[in-house]
C-alpha cells in the first residue's frame, strides 16, 4: 500500500493530498447530461476507501448531474462520520443564471453549502471567465465570501492566461483575495496551457490541479475507442479529443510501451508524469474503490528523464479546447453548458 503524499495549495495554507477526487462521477444519472455517473451507495463506497486512503481532497462543482454531485458528496460524509475537518472540500460557479455576477454568487454559494451539507468551502472555483460581468465585480464578490468565512480560498478554471492574469492584478490592486489554483485541461495529450496559462500559475504561485488527467480514458488504454457508457455518451469529452485522435495515438502507443516496460497500467504512467511536471494534484474521477488506488499507487512511479522525453516527443500543437470563446469568435470544442431542469 502506497502512503499518500500531501502539498500545499498554492500559498493559501491548506495541504491537500497529492491525489483529488473528482466528483463529477456522482450524482442522479441524467439522460440530457452525465449518464454515466454513479449512485448513492456506490459514491458512498468511493468516498470511504478514498478517505481511509488518505486522500482529502475533493472536487465538485453546481452543475456536475445537476448538482445532486454536490448532495451525494454531502450526504456520504454526513453517513460516513468524517470529520469536517478531515476533507478539504472544492466546488465551482459559473454554469448558472447569472454567472459570476455579485448576485449568482451569493445565491450560488448558498446552494452548494446547503447540499454539501457544510457552513463553509475550502475552495471555490470560478468555472469559467465571464464575459459579461466586469471582473471587479467578481473579485469584490469572492473576496465578501472570503472575508464572511463561506470561502477559506479561491480557485480558477478554464480560461486564457491574460483572463487568469487581469483577474489577479484586479484583486491585487483592490486589496482582495486571489486565486490560489488553477483548475486547467492538461495531459500528455493537451499540453496548450504550457505556452501561457502556466508560466502565469507559476509566477503567481498558483497550484496547477488539472481535470482530466488522463484524457477521459484515452491515457489508460491502448486503443482509442471504449464500449464504457461514458465513452459512448459524453459528448463533452468526445468533443475535446475526437478531432485529435490522429495527433494523439502515437503518444498514447508510446505510453503504452513505458508502461509494458515497466510493468505497470498505463493510467499509471499518465498519472506520474503530472507531478514530474509540478502539478500539485490531477483530479481522479474514480468510479469504483479500486480506482483510488490505481491513482494512489502511481505517487511511487518514478518516471526517468529518457521516459518523459520519450513519450512527450510526439506531442505537436492542438487547437485551444476549454475556455470560453471571446464574443464574436467561434467557439471553441470541449464547453457544452448542461441544460439547466
């Protein structure tokens, strides 16, 4: 059994396992949105043997099944007995009426405290740059939930470097709370956010907690295409990669051999290679117990500098998949706002 590894987020103080546990895999399977997540007992079992591992860290957001991702996380920790204290908790605002206005925040902030059954956040994530809503008036906003005690840090995801960057220079000349994580898209097969995002994350001391670390599956087999539900059904994930198989198969095949190699699942050598590039903690969305130490076990993978030239050297640009497109511009694959009920 491998002991888990802890890191601080960012500069906010909080130490969070070297693993997060996504939580987009909980929650009432809908047949608009997420069909494939798992239920009440099944999430209940996930949480536990992730907790019992030493994993403390989990990741949510409003709009993950309609936020019954939120209730489900909240009523296993409540039925489980863990501590409040034993969890470092994250969920996101942005995918609802409003966005990042004063008024949605608060009002949103109040609905993921009321279904993860809790009195305060450990993090909150703006999901996405909001183009209609001055980012003073975000900033201010997050900050009043801060200084309330709802929000002991911040967090970002999904946006251009300059975005992240503006947002940070605002609060910073207003006396407010920066963002101490960025939430980006980032693995072996989507390494844009090394051009800017990162080099910004880094002089800010931002911790990188990247969702999909291996690419929705793509990093863990040896062939593109899966009969899994989610697989088939995800048209979110199927729009952030599809359009790249060609690029991205002889990375996969590469990953693949160092994994034969070595002797290990290849989820493994993906999952490695994150903290070699100093991420402080990829979000695992794990489906089964098993997972959890599937991703524990590849903190003890030591990756050599010859592996990771190896299986970077196929790597060639991708278009931007993420962030919200800036109005008037195409929009970019891989943002597919669920349907609100």
């Amino acid at each position: 059994m491998v002991d888990m590894r802890y890191a601080p987020l960012g500069w906010s103080g909080i130490q969070v396992s070297k693993v997060c546990l996504g939580g987009m895999s909980f929650g009432e399977a809908s047949p608009d949105f997420h069909q494939w997540t798992i239920d009440q007992d099944a999430t209940e079992r996930v949480i536990g043997h992730a907790i019992d591992s030493g994993v403390n860290f989990i990741d949510t957001a409003n709009c993950y099944a309609f936020g019954t991702s939120e209730t489900y996380i909240g009523r296993a920790l409540k039925r489980l007995g863990i501590s409040r204290d034993r969890v470092v908790l994250a969920s996101k605002v942005y995918f609802n009426e409003g966005h990042l206005s004063q008024e949605a925040i608060n009002h949103e902030i109040d609905g993921t405290l009321k279904r993860l059954g809790t009195d305060y956040l450990d993090l909150y994530i703006i999901h996405r740059f909001d183009y209609g809503t001055p980012i003073e008036e975000t900033m201010e906003a997050l900050d009043a939930l801060v200084k309330a005690g709802k929000v002991r840090a911040l967090g970002a995801s999904e946006m251009y470097a300059y975005q992240f960057h503006n947002m940070q220079v605002t609060a910073e000349a207003n006396g407010w709370t920066k963002f101490t994580s960025m939430q980006c898209h980032y693995n072996l097969l989507y390494r844009e956010d090394e051009r800017e995002m990162i080099p910004v994350c880094r002089q800010y001391g931002v911790a990188l907690t990247p969702y999909f670390p291996m690419a929705s599956g793509h990093l863990a087999r040896p062939k593109w295409n899966s009969d899994s539900k989610r697989s088939i059904t995800d048209n979110t994930m199927r729009s952030k990669y599809d359009r790249g198989m060609e690029q991205d198969l002889p990375i996969i095949r590469r990953v693949h051999e160092v994994a034969e190699r070595i002797g290990v699942p290849m989820a493994r050598v993906a999952l490695a290679w994150h903290w070699v590039k100093g991420v402080t903690a990829p979000i695992v969305g794990c489906s089964k117990p098993e997972r959890v130490d599937d991703a524990i076990a590849a903190l003890d993978l030591q990756l050599t500098a010859e592996d990771i030239d190896y299986i970077e050297e196929p790597y060639t640009a991708h278009e931007l998949v993420g962030p919200l497109a800036r109005p008037g511009e195409r929009a970019l694959a891989g943002t597919l706002a669920p349907k609100r009920r």
